[in-house]
C-alpha cells in the first residue's frame, strides 16, 4: 500500500520489484505443471472493462485499460479521479492482548505516536538493516493491528511477526479475505460522498463503516500524491463496492486505472518501490526514509545496524533526477559525473570512468513530459549538480532535483 507523503516525497505497496509481464487472460492461469497467477476477487469486472493484464508479485493485475491506457489513466488521476484495484497487496491481522506493543518492537515506526483509528508507513527490516517490506499498519486498538504488505512478501512478514511476538498474540495472513480499491484525484472526495461513504477525515486517519451493507475501512491513504482514500472490503462481497464506487463516479469521469499508471504516478512523487528502491540490500537510511524509523524505540528488528549506518553516514544515497533533454531512464542504468562521462559506444572501453551509482526507477513523466528517476548514488551527490545517465550508449543528462518532482496533493484539505 501506498508510502504516505510526509515532510518529502516517497514510500505504503506497493511498494516492491514485481515482474510486469504484458499478457493475455489464458495465459495468466498457466498450462498444468506450471506456477498459476493468483486473481484479483474482481477479475471479471477487469475482463470486461478490455483490461491487459501483467503479472505482478505472482497475481494476474490489470496494467491497463482499452480506450485509455497509461497516459489517460495518469492524467485522470492527477485532474479528476481514477480507480484502482490493489488487492493483490496482503493483508494481516495481528490481535491478541499486547499485539500493538508487540508490533511495535519489530517494525520500524512508533505505533505508539499514533491513536486507535490512524495509520502509519513502517518498514520491517533485516537484522542487517535492509528492507524485507514497507506496509501500512492500521491502528484498530492496542490489542489490534491491520497490516497492508506488498503481494509477495505478505507471507514473509507474517512469518517473522509469527516468530518475534509472545503468547496469546495471534498472526493471521488473511492475504485472500479482503479487496482493497483505491480512488485517488482531486475528485476523490466527490466520489465516496455521492457513494455514501464518509470523507474529509484526516490524513492517515481511517473510519470503519458499511457501503450498501457491506462493511469497508475507508482510510485517508494513496499511492500516487494525490487526495485519495483506499478502500478495504470483504473479497466475496467486493463486487458489490467496486459497482458502487464506478456508478457513484459516473459524473465526475471516474477512469479506472491500472498498474501501468500506478508507477508512473508513484514515480512523480519520488515513492520508493520495494524491490528497487528498497530491499534486502538497500536500508531506510540509503533510501532517505529515516522519517519511517522510531529512532527514539529501543529496539526494532535491524535497529543495532541502522543506528550505526545513520551514525557513520551511508555509503550511497537516493537521489531524485529529471532529465535536462530527451532522455528516458530505466532501472539499472548507470551514473556518471557530466565532467567524466562519455558519449562512446564502447562502455568497456578504458576511459569510461567509474560510476556514481546506478537508477534504480525511471520513466517517462506524463506530467512533466520528461524523464524522470529515482537513483542510488553516492552521498556527495548533490541538489542542484547535473549528473550523467547512460541511456542507450548516450550521456544524456540530468539535473538532481528534490522530491517529489509534482507537488503533492495528498494532505489538500
């Protein structure tokens, strides 16, 4: 679930590394003797909307929608409203006497900041201090938490909660129990009250209500930096609010989006994708999310080595680039300084010098109309510097900016 835009722009998944592999509907269930892609509870309504579907973290998700596609889907988020459908992010429940208290003494925020009803961005991290997943944990009471995983780690998380939390508190991964439907855009607002939901509460804040009967969490949460809420529903009975939630935006060209536009609206915000810009070998501290750590706590999984990395400074840092010209980055690419790099073909030739680091997220911006990256980079790059990105055997270059590069939306009153 979606990384909430506090004080810079960033993480919530989903945020991870999935492979996005354009493909039809036969092939998503797989030939016999082969891995089946698990499928969203609203496939259907997919299907009938002209979707083509990607496999992402071992589900078959709508990427992106006949008659619009990426560019629209995009737009309309950031100028009216679209509708996601994000239930293949996990979902856990962690009760019992204690359970937040025992939460809290692995995951990386303070829940205790929060209050019974409010939401918090959170990390779960190796002993070594990278990043296993970023989630949304949802404060029900202290003897109850609701996480929001990214789809391939749901399993993982639970395991080691499962592990590190003491009798009488209970791990359930309830990853098939609930949908979960995003509406995001200036409009959001519009939608939920013509739908009969509750809106205008807090950032990060959710309430716990019933749309035509069926019960739903509607929490003040997104993905794409702009107002939104996302909606938690019963699995066999989210047909019924997906039906709701498209009739009730009818008026206000509510689009339905899909994954495609997802990462390219998380982008513009400078949200960390797990698996990319986070991961077992990238840190809260590389990745510039300390702001998601409770520094104060006096232990968490991985606290001893973020504690000693934020003290002796990291080795590499996420930077935030936009292209000057034409060039389009994609993950993997290299970094250079302007000054050193090199328009020749030959990148093994031996004047190319050594690298800065590497993107580890790049488009093209639909907003912006230029491409834009999130990149590992060594600490001493700075705001301001341009910097060399090898795209296709060019030096093309590109201006390290703050994030996010489109001014955030989320906490609009």
């Amino acid at each position: 679930m979606a990384p909430p835009a506090v004080r810079r722009a960033r993480p919530a998944g989903d945020h991870h590394r999935e492979e996005r592999t354009p493909m039809s509907d036969e092939q998503s269930t797989g030939p016999a003797g082969t891995a089946t892609l698990q499928r969203s509870p609203l496939h259907d309504r997919h299907v009938a909307l002209g979707a083509k579907f990607a496999a992402f973290g071992g589900w078959s998700m709508p990427l992106e929608y006949a008659g619009a596609g990426v560019l629209a889907e995009h737009t309309a988020v950031r100028t009216a409203v679209g509708i996601f459908d994000v239930s293949h992010l996990g979902k856990i429940d962690v009760r019992g006497p204690g359970a937040a208290e025992a939460v809290n003494a692995v995951l990386t925020a303070d829940l205790g900041r929060i209050a019974p009803g409010q939401a918090q961005y959170t990390l779960l991290c190796t002993p070594d201090g990278g990043v296993v997943d970023d989630m949304i944990a949802y404060l029900r009471s202290p003897d109850d938490v609701f996480l929001v995983p990214n789809a391939a780690n749901g399993a993982t998380v639970a395991a080691v909660l499962a592990e590190a939390v003491g009798d009488g508190v209970r791990v359930t991964d309830r990853h098939h129990d609930f949908a979960v439907l995003a509406v995001q855009g200036t409009l959001s607002d519009e939608v939920l009250r013509t739908a009969g939901l509750p809106v205008g509460h807090p950032y990060l804040s959710f309430v716990e209500t019933e749309l035509a009967g069926v019960p739903v969490i509607v929490c003040r949460t997104g993905y794409t930096g702009e107002r939104g809420y996302e909606l938690v529903a019963p699995s066999d009975r989210s047909h019924e609010v997906w039906d709701a939630l498209v009739a009730a935006g009818e008026p206000y060209g509510l689009q339905p989006a899909g994954l495609a536009a997802r990462d390219t609206l998380r982008t513009e915000m400078g949200y960390p994708l797990c698996g990319q810009d986070i991961g077992p070998d990238i840190t809260p501290v590389q990745a510039r999310l300390g702001w998601a750590v409770g520094w104060a706590k006096p232990a968490f999984r991985g606290h001893e080595a973020l504690r000693r990395e934020k003290e002796q400074g990291p080795q590499r840092t996420l930077r935030a680039l936009r292209a000057v010209r034409r060039g389009i980055p994609r993950p993997g690419m290299t970094v250079r300084r302007v000054a050193e790099a090199t328009a020749t073909e030959d990148t093994s030739a031996p004047d190319v010098p050594a690298e800065l680091g590497r993107v580890t997220s790049g488009t093209f911006s639909p907003t912006l109309k230029t491409g834009i990256a999130l990149a590992l980079v060594d600490p001493g790059v700075r705001i301001g510097e341009v910097v060399a990105v090898d795209v296709r055997s060019r030096a093309e270059q590109f201006e390290v900016v703050k994030p996010p590069f489109v001014a955030a939306g989320v906490r609009e009153p």
